[in-house]
C-alpha cells in the first residue's frame, strides 16, 4: 500500500499561493492546451499549480456526506478530512498508516489485514484515493466492514482516471475503477441496499486532471456537468447493515 499522496504534497506543501500562481502566469493552461506538446502541464495532479481538479469532486462527496462523519472515526495518514467534515462531531479520530515513520498514525497497522483493530469499532471511515495501491482490494474492503459499528459509514473515493501515480510509480499503482467495477467488489461485503456508489466527472475536467491543470486553472463552470460516460472518480458510500 502506497502513501504516494502524503509524500506528494510533503514535496509540494506551498504554505502560500505565490508559487503556484507563478507557475499559472509563466506556464499558462491556454497555452498549453493549443501547442502539440505530449507532456502534462504538471507532473504532480496539479500540486504545484493550486488545487487538483480530482478534490472537487473528492471533497463535494464528502461535503454533501458529512452528518455520516462523527463520533469514533478512522482515516488514513492524516485526519484532515476527518476534522474538517465532522467536526465536532468527532468523538474520537484515529489515523491508520502501515509506516511507523508516521508520526501522526494512532495505528499502525495493514489495511487487508488489520490485526489491532476489534470488530464494531467505528461510526465512520474515510478512505480517499486509497484503494488503487491495495492489490488486494477485496481483504482491505472486508476488513473496512468487520471494523464498522451496526450502521455505521465507510467513505470511499476511487480514481477512474489519473495518471500512474507519482511516487508509487508503475510497480505500486494498482488499479482504476468504473461504477460497475466499484459495486462488484463491494456487494460482495455489504448489503446491496445500504450501497450508494456514484461517478464524478466528464470529458473536459477529465482531459485537464490527466494533463496536470489545477482548479484554478479553468472555469468553475465546467464542474457542473457530469457524465457517467466520462468519469474521474467513482464513489462510495457503504452502511454497514
């Protein structure tokens, strides 16, 4: 399991917005989109332009699903979305990492065989952009079930489209997702009815995620659509019943 996304943005942490508004103004997005050249704007997802164009859709799902996140909850590498959604609805927030370098992790442990964690033990789980590191998805979503409380909501979002991960490079990034794909995995855990799975995304926010533009980049507008034909992210949300 990669942690590909914690050292992207240690590589890229831009404490302001100067040196990604630099990068927009000497590297123009316009300029880009009608010259012939065959390599992204940026290599990192657009870190290092502003906000890549992936966590709209991320951070809008968890957003709208937000009143699922409280009271004992699980994240991995950090718990920024953890607090940011929930709140203080946060009874507990724990942080799952597989390094013990992480300083931040409560638990160290794996997520497709989590040998710390007892069943019926969270409200909520978050896991963002995780699952295409896992090779085996199945272990890692079963175990997000057993750890889960009697009602409780297992938050999922999952690439369809991005380029081969950065750090973990084509030896560590696994797989990507289709709405079909995602429900045939996760029916095998949960109940189909407490399943509602989801796609974000379309042609134009598509091809500019995979060329390395930022949210700043384009025209909020473009959000607005999206077409199931042209995903960029599947989602997840998965009550244990």
């Amino acid at each position: 399991m990669s942690h590909s996304i914690k050292k992207t943005i240690k590589k890229f942490p831009l404490p302001d917005k100067i040196k990604p508004f630099l990068r927009r103004i000497f590297k123009p997005a316009l300029l880009y989109l009608i010259n012939l050249n065959t390599t992204p704007l940026s290599h990192y997802y657009g870190l290092d332009r502003g906000k890549p164009i992936d966590r709209f859709y991320i951070e809008s799902f968890l957003e709208k699903n937000s009143k699922h996140i409280k009271g004992v909850c699980l994240e991995l590498l950090n718990n920024n979305y953890t607090k940011k959604y929930g709140g203080k609805e946060i009874i507990k927030s724990d942080i799952l990492d597989i390094e013990q370098n992480n300083q931040d992790a409560t638990i160290v442990d794996d997520l497709r065989n989590l040998q710390t964690i007892s069943d019926n033990t969270y409200d909520c789980i978050i896991l963002t952009q995780v699952f295409q590191f896992i090779d085996n998805v199945e272990s890692a979503v079963f175990e997000c079930r057993r750890i889960l409380k009697k009602g409780g909501v297992l938050l999922v979002t999952l690439p369809s489209i991005s380029r081969i991960d950065c750090i973990a490079g084509v030896a560590g990034d696994f797989w990507r997702f289709t709405e079909a794909s995602a429900r045939y995995i996760f029916e095998k855990k949960f109940n189909p009815n407490g399943l509602e799975i989801n796609s974000y995304g379309n042609a134009k926010t598509g091809m500019y995620f995979y060329a390395g533009l930022a949210q700043e980049d384009v025209a909020k507008k473009i959000f607005r659509n999206n077409d199931k034909n042209f995903p960029v992210i599947i989602t997840v949300k998965a009550i244990k019943q």
